[in-house]
C-alpha cells in the first residue's frame, strides 16, 4: 500500500506562518489594551466620554428615576404588559383631581410578589404587601392604593366625597388598565379653599 510523502504537511496541524500571524496578531491586541487603559489611567481625553455622551447618561437616569419601576398588569389578549409607576400615580390623581371638591395630594401603592404576577398572570387579589420580587426596578400587581387628598373647605359631607372618590379610582384603574381587585383607601387629610373665579372684565 502507498505511504505518504514524508515532506506534506499534516493539514490538521497549523503552519509555522499561521502561528507567526497569529502570535503578531494576539501581540497587537495585547498591546492596544495596554495602550488604551495608559491613556483612560493618565485621564486622556481622546478615551473618555464627551460631555454630550455624559449629560445624555445622566439625563437618562434622572427619567428612570421619575418614572419609578416597572408594574406588572393583568395580562391582555395579546401578551403581558407593565407600566411605570409613574402612569400609575398619574392617573389616579387626574382621577381625583377631576372629582369635585378633590383635591389629590400623594398615592402610595402595595404589590403583589413580581414573579409570581409574571409567571401566572393572576390578579395580585391576595392583598400581600410591597413584596418586590428578585428585582428592585419590577412591582408585581398593584392590590392596593393609598389616596391621600384635600377636601375643599365647606364640602357638605366628606365620607361621601371618600366614597366618589373611592370609586372614581377603581373605575379607571379597571377601564384603563384591567385592575379589577384593588383596594383603594381615601384619607382626608386637608382642607382648601374654593378656587377663585376671575374678575369679569371691564368693558
């Protein structure tokens, strides 16, 4: 049977001139890293971020910041959904301050566990308390929202505003984002006086 020629190369083994470019190769990356963390420790400009980059950055955390976590809501026919806390508070005071004589003051909320709201979908009805889950920028279901509010100064009778009140919320938060089992607690906790109506101008 034929042997093979003593001088081919074994097609499994790199050559000598593969090797070479490869060690040049990993030699020129080892020494742009060493080049580049010489510049950032001497504080070069040409590798820190520009102004604009940082103020963009900052810019964004800030918003992530107002916005609050992300709320996991009944999921839709279409798949899961959040919100931030944010659109949660915002619209349950522009819930309140449209009910008259309401004034809204400050909303907390409590959440269902964020795990479980997300893996089951179920409606967060348990009213377990601000239970986070794994992640500090996630809520799970609201269960339960905390109004506090100013009633204005001569309203006839306060626990029925509570009781608009009570329902206006639970109706938009249902309507607008499916919460069909919060729990809504109204406290009165201020008093303000009736908006003056402008002057009528002279003609």
């Amino acid at each position: 049977m034929p042997y093979p020629d003593q001088d081919t190369p074994d097609p499994e083994e790199p050559q000598e001139s593969e090797q070479a470019a490869t060690a040049r190769y990993l030699d020129l990356i080892r020494a742009v890293h060493t080049e580049w963390d010489d510049l950032e420790s001497a504080g070069d400009s040409s590798v820190q971020l520009s102004a604009g980059a940082l103020s963009t950055i900052k810019e964004s955390v800030r918003a992530d910041a107002r916005h609050g976590a992300h709320v996991h809501m009944p999921p839709t026919p279409a798949g899961p959904f959040t919100v931030s806390e944010l659109t949660l508070r915002t619209l349950v005071r522009r819930t309140i301050d449209a009910v008259p004589d309401a004034r809204a003051l400050r909303t907390t909320f409590e959440y269902a566990d964020a795990e479980s709201s997300a893996s089951s979908g179920s409606s967060g009805s348990s009213g377990s308390t601000a239970s986070f889950g794994s992640s500090a920028r996630s809520r799970g279901l609201p269960t339960r929202a905390s109004c506090r509010l100013s009633a204005r100064l001569g309203t006839p009778d306060l626990p029925a505003l509570a009781d608009e009140v009570r329902a206006a919320v639970r109706l938009a938060c249902e309507t607008d984002l499916g919460l069909t089992d919060l729990t809504v607690d109204i406290h009165i906790e201020d008093l303000h006086a009736p908006r003056q109506s402008p002057a009528p101008h002279e003609h």
